[in-house]
C-alpha cells in the first residue's frame, strides 16, 4: 500500500462507506467528493435506464 493511496470503498446499503481515520483533511474531502460523486452517477445511470425500460 502506498503512502498516497485511497482506502478501499466497503460495500453497504446506500452511498459507499469509507474509513477516513489516518488522512490528513484534504484527503479526506476528496474522499468524500468522490464517494458523492459515484453515488450521484449511480443514480443517474438508475433513472436513465427506468426511462429506457419505459420506452
């Protein structure tokens, strides 16, 4: 594991979970950006298929 590397993602229900203990704050912002991030495309790519399955 590198210094700089990202803590693994832990699957659980709803947006993703993630150990942020050990980071300094701007790592810890990015994690978060990207967790939301993620969730927000997941989402997304849900509604966009509900609209396909209704066509």
């Amino acid at each position: 594991k590198g210094a700089k590397s990202m803590p693994r993602l832990k699957s659980v229900e709803g947006p993703k979970a993630t150990s942020t203990s050990g980071l300094l704050p701007i790592e810890r912002e990015q994690v978060e950006t990207t967790t939301i991030l993620q969730w927000q495309l997941a989402n997304r790519d849900e509604e966009q298929q509900r609209h396909l399955d209704k066509t």
